[in-house]
C-alpha cells in the first residue's frame, strides 16, 4: 500500500508533530497520540533521540529501520518525515558522516518515509540527497540556527542554496531575540516564497517567535511543527490550539 505523501502548501499549512520518544514502547504511545490527533496531520521522527540506533555499536541503520516500519503499520495513514538532528544543529546525539549517510539511505531504501530530512551544510548532504533521490524519497533540506536570526539576505540565501542543492522542501529555523528578528524571518521568507520553486518551511523559535508558527503560512511557509506531546524544539505549540488558529486564517 502506497505511504502518504507529505502535501504541502502555504495557502493550507500542513502541521508536522515530533515522535520523541528514547525507545520503542515510548515510540508507540508516540504514534497512538498522533494517531488521535487531528485529522491531516504529518509527523517527524526525531532518531537522534531513539537510544536503540543511538547506543548501537557503529550506528547500524536496523534498530532505525526496524522502528520505522513499526511507526508505519502503526500510522498507516500518517506521512512520516524522518530526521536525524546533529549536535552541530541542536540534535542529542553523535553520528559520524559515513553513518548519517547509511541511516538516511536506509531509511529511504524502506519506502516507508515520504521525506528524509537533509542538513545542507552537513559534509555529507550530497551525498545523502542523492542517496534519497534514488530510492524516490523526497528530501527536506534543513538549517537550525539557535544562536540567533541572520540577515534577511543570508536566509534567503541559504533557502536558495537549498533548492539549488535538489531538495524537494527548503526548512530553516532561527532564534529570535527581538521583535524584529521575527520580522526578519518573515520578510526572508515572503521574499524568497516569490521564486521558490519548492515549498518552504520557516520559523522563529521560542516565545517571542510562536507567531511565526501560526501565522507563517501568509507569508510562504507550507508547514508548522507543534505537538501532542514533548516538543522537539523551543516554542512549539500544542496541535489543537494551532488547528484552530489555521483554520481562523486559512479557512
């Protein structure tokens, strides 16, 4: 049976929810909350925090696989965005290059992820976008910025260079620290949603950025993360809440 696809479109933003959790067990009240959710929505698996790959000897891809297609018979109707976070943006655990890449080719080998997340500046990310590509897994190309908000130019930028890379989804996230870092973010995104010729995902973290989760879709973002449980990035909002807050704009 086909897996869902991750449908994405700034007009009727698409809300993706983490999976947490450190084990399997703790994986399947994940997706039974998901599963409750309401109707439509997506879901990211966090891997870097799954203790059976993460504690393996070498990072051997089969605890992940493994996991996945538990998460898939489990969610069959869910699109499942796979992603492992690097310390480098933010992510709990250690990975070497040649492992990133034998995780995300494995896991797109399954067919069972309808998107794998890519960091672009990871020294692997060719590699593992081609990788994707030939298993016809879509690729979201990812930035995290904890630190602060770049210049509206450099996260145009970087969101162009991500297209340019083959990504099929071009996603940043930036750490606000004032008013206007948040009115940075949203102008990039306008800006660059103007000659995008993939969706893109955006948003300022924390509290002072939450308005970016609710309303970035006015602006070009195709996608909010929020959650049904533990949240897997600052200021992340609960999904209900932003269900009704979407269908206030969007209709």
């Amino acid at each position: 049976m086909p897996r869902p696809h991750l449908r994405l479109d700034a007009n009727s933003p698409t809300i993706i929810v983490p999976l947490t959790a450190s084990d399997l067990s703790g994986l399947e009240l994940d997706a039974a909350a998901v599963a409750a959710a309401p109707a439509g929505v997506a879901a990211e698996w966090r891997v870097d925090l799954y203790e059976p790959f993460t504690a393996g000897s070498g990072l051997d891809p089969a605890p992940a696989v493994a996991a996945l297609e538990r998460l898939a018979a489990l969610l069959p109707d869910t699109a499942l965005l796979v992603t492992f976070r690097t310390t480098a943006e933010g992510g709990t655990a250690e990975i070497s290059g040649p492992a990133y890449l034998a995780l995300l080719d494995a896991v797109a080998a399954t067919g069972l992820a309808c998107a794998v997340d890519v960091e672009y500046r990871h020294p692997m990310a060719d590699q593992a976008i081609a990788a994707a590509q030939r298993h016809q897994t879509a690729v979201v190309a990812s930035n995290h910025d904890f630190e602060g908000t770049p210049a509206t130019e450099e996260i145009v930028t970087r969101l162009q260079a991500m297209e340019e890379a083959g990504a099929d989804v071009a996603k940043i996230a930036v750490m606000p620290r004032s008013a206007g870092d948040v009115v940075r973010l949203l102008e990039a995104t306008e800006r660059r949603y103007r000659d995008a010729q993939i969706p893109l995902i955006t948003m300022s973290m924390g509290g002072l950025g939450a308005v970016t989760r609710i309303g970035g879709g006015v602006f070009g973002s195709a996608a909010t993360f929020a959650t049904v449980g533990a949240a897997s990035a600052p200021g992340q909002l609960p999904a209900a809440g932003v269900r009704a807050a979407l269908e206030l704009l969007h209709g």
